[in-house]
C-alpha cells in the first residue's frame, strides 16, 4: 500500500491515552466505519499509517477513484482539522473530501505515490511550511503556547524528561511569549514522517494538530526530526532555507529545545 502501515501498537496506543474512553470507541469503530461506507458509498480497504489517536485506511468512492478514511477519536479535535484542511485547499495537503465533526470522520484525497519524504531538503520543506502557514490562522484554533505548555507537562508526567529539563523549557516558552510573533496557522506535529511525496504537488503534509502561534515551532518540529541524528545540519539547513535573521535563529533555536523536551 504505497509503503504505508498501521503503526503497531495503534489499538494499545490509543486505550492508554483515553482510558476507558477509548475503549468503548474501539469496540464501536467497525460499525462506525461501516456506518460512514454506506453514508459516503466507500469500498473500505486496507488499515494506512495515521495519526496513533486516529483509525486511518484505504477506501475507494463510489467513482472508483481511492481515498482515505480518517475516523478520529472523541478525543481528538477533527473539526480543527477540517477547519484547516478546507483553508488549505489541498495545495501543501490532501484535498478534503467530505467531512463530518460529530462523527469524526475525514475523506481525504489520496496521495500518490504517498511514500514518506525522508531525507527532504530544507528549501522543499520550507516551501510546505510557507503554504501551510496562513496569516491569520483561522479563529477557535488553541493558543500555541497552551499546546506546548500541555505538551511538556506531559512529558514530565510520563518521565520522558526530568525536572531540570522540564523548568528549562518551561521558561523559555514563557522568554518566547514576552517576544510574540504574528501568529499564524501552525501545522502542530510537523515530523517528517507526516511529509508524504505527491507526483503532482511535490511535498504533501498531513495530519495535522493544528494550532495558533509562532511559525518557528513548525521549523523546530522538522529541525528535531524525533531525536534523530543531524540536527544541527538541518538547523542551519533551514535557518538559510528560511532566510532568518539572528534574532529569529535564536528564536528558532529556543522552539528546538522545547521540541526536544516535549517531543
């Protein structure tokens, strides 16, 4: 499937971060799925890589053309989701379908070949950051700093990053917010493993955890790459990719060390 899986451990994943919640979502999911089939006349097909709080999989619409099913969870805020995705207009990401937020359930374009971009470089990903991040970020959308406060709380409750760590970036989100920045609409989870290849449109993003804030965050996201090797070439390769100043270098710089905490 384009080299695309579910992430192991989805079902596990998702009961140990919504409880007893998600349990009774997960017994409920098949007859949701089918439910949604027969509202949007969709063949299902095989489970796809998604978002680990998200059920993702292959469908085919009733024209023969394929897509993807996202049913998201009570948990998950879909309707942002949908908010930005129609905004987008499936240029940096996959066009939206059709939509329901009180079901949860996204259909979305299917990206071809799909594969994960990997090893892209920076001026391609700060092209998709360009695109994705509108100004003014559409309203309702959470505060960012409020995402990421959540974020690296979360982390020290799950003893992902001790105190010392934790009272750093906890000051320099607060050093950040007494320097604000135009906010715009920021993509929240900007991995590279949710940076898939288009054969028409080059780099496609997807899953979004969409927020209002500093665009750097975005770039911090990339520049992390989930505690994977080379961050400092990719930190520099995106500083001239962006064409940052020293203050907006340092303040990128700063965003990195949260991600790192939190991520």
């Amino acid at each position: 499937m384009d080299g695309e899986v579910v992430r192991p451990g989805f079902r596990a994943f998702v009961a140990r971060h919504a409880g007893e919640e998600a349990r009774s979502w997960l017994n409920g999911l098949p007859s949701l799925e089918a439910r949604v089939a027969d509202r949007w006349q969709l063949q299902l097909g095989g489970k796809l890589r998604g978002g680990v709080l998200a059920c993702v999989r292959a469908v085919t619409t009733v024209d023969g053309e394929p897509a993807v099913l996202k049913l998201a969870g009570p948990w998950d805020r879909p309707a942002d989701e949908i908010a930005c995705l129609r905004l987008w207009g499936g240029g940096p990401s996959p066009r939206l379908l059709e939509a329901d937020p009180e079901l949860g359930a996204l259909l979305l374009e299917r990206i071809r070949p799909g594969t994960q971009a990997g090893a892209c470089g920076a001026l391609d990903v700060a092209d998709v950051l360009q695109r994705l991040q509108i100004s003014p970020p559409p309203a309702g959308l959470p505060p960012l700093p409020d995402v990421a406060r959540r974020r690296i709380e979360r982390a020290r409750e799950q003893g992902r990053a001790n105190e010392h760590r934790v009272s750093w970036a906890l000051q320099a989100l607060d050093k950040l917010g007494r320097e604000p920045r135009a906010e715009v609409l920021v993509h929240g989870d900007f991995d590279e493993r949710n940076l898939l290849r288009c054969e028409r449109r080059g780099l496609c993003a997807i899953d979004p955890l969409p927020a209002a804030g500093d665009p750097a965050y975005d770039a911090a996201y990339w520049v992390h790459a989930n505690g994977r090797p080379g961050r400092r070439a990719r930190f520099d390769a995106m500083v001239a990719a962006l064409g940052l100043s020293r203050d907006d270098g340092s303040r990128l710089r700063d965003w990195c060390g949260i991600v790192a905490v939190h991520g």
